[in-house]
C-alpha cells in the first residue's frame, strides 16, 4: 500500500498502542511530528538527504516505511502466478516500533487469490546488517507474529519467520504459512525466492524525493525490473519457477496521503519499464498525479519523470467485492505521449486483501493481462496494479 508513490496506500498511520494487535495503518488521517532527536542523536540533515546504497536499502528513523515486492512467476510447465510480499514499519516517537507483513499468491490458471497477514512489535524484527560505523548496508527484516484476528481465534502468536533480505539489487525472499494461517488462506503457499536487478534503480520525481504538500514528503526509489527464481509451495507441491518481480523501497515522514491512490507497474516484452501513481483526495478527485518512465530496459538507460499531462488513466469496468462489499475499477486503459498505449485487466478479479487486523485498511492489489501497443505495433508484457480506498 503505497502513497507511490507507490506501491503501496492512501492510508493514515495510526498511533501505535505498543499492544501488537494494534493496526499500524488506519484511516481518517492524523497528525503526528517528526520522531524527536535525542541529545545523544546527531541532528538530521535537512531534506531532501541525497540517496546512497547500499545505505538506503537499510532502515530509517521515519515515521513509515515499507519494502515491497510484486511479481509474476511461471514453472517450466507454463503455470502462472502472480505474488506480492511486504513489510511495513511505523515508528511513533518513545512507542516500539511495529511491523506489518502481507505475503499473497494470485494462482492465473486456476482463477484463485490467497494472502495472509502478520503484525510484531520491537526491533528484534530489524536484523538489517550494518558497518563498521554502523551504517546499514541493507535489509534483512523477519516477522514472525501471526495475525492478530488468528492469535484471538486460539492460534500460536508466532510461527517461522517470513524473511525480506536485500543490498544493492541482490534479494532473497523467504516466507511461507503456518497451518493456521493456511486455513484461514485456504491454501498452504509458500515463496523462496532470489532476485537480482536487471535494470537501473529508479530515483522518482527525479532524485527520489517526493513532495505530497501539506501531507507530508516521501523518499521513494524502485528497481523497476528485476529477475527472480526460486521454489513456489502451493497445497503440498514444491514447483520450480522463474520470473519477474518489481521492488518498491519507499520511507518519510508522512501519516497520510490524499483520500486514496491508483498504482501502476508494468513491464513491457521489448524492455520498457513504467509505473504510474494518482493520488486522490478524500471526495475522490486526483490531486497528485507521477510516473516514472524506462525505455528499453538496459542498466545504461536512464528513467524520464512523467509529469502530468504526460500520461492519461481511463478505467474501462469495475468490480464489487463480495467480501468487504467494495466496488473497485476493473481494467484500464493508459497512453503515454510516446505513442504508447497500453490495456490492462485482471488475471483475477478477487484480488482484493483484507488487512484491517493488522494495518488497519483493506485494499486490492492484482496481476494483469496486459496488451500493449507502441505506434500501432502490438507488445506484451507484465503488469501489477494497486487500489485503495474506494469506500465511504
């Protein structure tokens, strides 16, 4: 859930009660000051703090945070499945700081969406390495706390960790259900993945600071393609895949970002790499609208902002879900000033994840059958969208 930015949510973090069932992520908005620096802190740098990896790949003393994976896998047998895996961080002042994680597998073939939901308190979460003189030089965060709606129901308050590791480019992730969370699933699925970049990191809005005005500001940078292969553990069965995925690193000092946003990522056959966010306010009118935009896809190209007026989204159908009772866009349609156009519809309709236990919001986020062309000349490609919002 991403104010993409991603992506990520339009959401508000909430206060943390430090009691670990607490949502970390909640609406209406609130308002909360910058976390205050101690005497023995040295004083921030003002922002915007120019970007360094692997250093920020690693935690920061914000007020959110998240690392967030999106992706499609496919095995040897031409199976498909799209996946998503995040973890959350909310920091509010002398309160310990609490953790989030969603893990969801999109199964195309068979027309099936499973997720599940963890949430922690403390910093035994953050195993993140750091130097010499104590600066990270990358992620490595692990929850391990069951939701709290299944601790409630008698379940065990933790099980084995769901693992997001990474350092420039090079990622690992590690996570799979306990009985009870399968149950509640309705699927036992795993992910072992490893993940290498294969594009340039992305900066967005140009040096990866963006401003959302009165709401606050956000650091936010991507790597826009990335290469993943590993083992996939669905309902008994160890499957061999290899794939894509999409990594959103996204952090500041921010509660708060508009009423909602609309996400998009998408990854084109011939190399093209584009996301696309727009954010609304509380009556559902765009008040922020970016992209960031990677032709071609080699290491030396470099990613061209996308102001508004550059890019148009139509939405072309909707969607009522019959679990929160949400009716949400289903299939859109985009265009790029450089004769780009792209169409996006759900490999699944139900797509939607419902995380009011931990992080206070529900939202949907799917994979997509994309058709694409550029100058009238067909392309395929790969592409992720996310939702918040869209209720009273």
């Amino acid at each position: 859930m991403r104010a993409r930015g991603g992506a990520a949510l339009a959401v508000t973090v909430a206060l943390l009660s430090g009691c670990g069932g607490t949502p970390i992520l909640a609406n209406p908005p609130l308002s909360f000051p910058s976390p205050e620096v101690t005497p023995s802190q040295p004083p921030r740098p003002p922002d915007p703090i120019p970007l360094a990896f692997p250093r920020d790949d690693g935690p920061h003393d914000r007020l959110t945070e998240w690392w967030y994976y999106t992706g499609h896998l496919r095995t040897a047998e031409g199976r498909r499945f799209g996946f998503e895996a995040v973890v959350f961080r909310a920091e509010r002042s002398a309160v310990p700081t609490a953790w989030a994680s969603h893990l969801a597998l999109t199964d195309e073939a068979n027309d099936r969406f499973h997720y599940a939901q963890r949430s922690e308190i403390g910093p035994h979460v953050d195993r993140s390495p750091v130097g010499d003189d104590g600066v990270p030089t990358g992620f490595d965060l692990q929850v391990s706390g069951l939701s709290p709606t299944l601790v409630a129901a008698g379940a065990p308050p933790a099980a084995a960790p769901w693992r997001l590791a990474g350092s420039d480019g090079v990622d690992r992730i590690e996570a799979a259900l306990a009985p009870a969370e399968a149950g509640a699933a309705r699927a036992q699925f795993g992910l072992r993945l490893d993940v290498r970049s294969v594009a340039d990191l992305t900066r967005h809005d140009g040096d990866g600071f963006v401003d959302f005005g009165p709401a606050g500001s956000s650091y936010y940078y991507s790597r826009m393609r990335m290469q993943a292969a590993g083992t996939l553990a669905l309902d008994g069965q160890e499957l061999d895949v290899t794939g894509t995925a999409w990594f959103d690193h996204q952090w500041g000092d921010f509660v708060s970002v508009g009423g909602g946003w609309d996400w998009f990522a998408v990854n084109l056959d011939d190399g093209t790499n584009l996301t696309l966010s727009v954010v609304r306010d509380a009556e559902g009118q765009p008040v922020l609208e970016y992209g960031s935009l990677q032709q071609g896809g080699p290491a030396a190209t470099p990613s061209k902002n996308l102001d508004p007026g550059a890019f148009t989204v139509e939405s072309i159908g909707s969607w009522t879900s019959p679990h929160t009772g949400r009716t949400w866009p289903s299939g859109w349609r985009i265009a790029l000033e450089e004769g780009l156009e792209i169409e996006l519809r759900p490999t699944v309709l139900d797509q939607e994840l419902d995380t009011r236990a931990t992080t206070g919001v529900a939202y949907w986020e799917g994979s997509q059958v994309v058709r694409a062309t550029r100058d009238g000349k067909a392309i395929g490609g790969e592409a992720y969208v996310e939702l918040t919002r869209y209720t009273e």
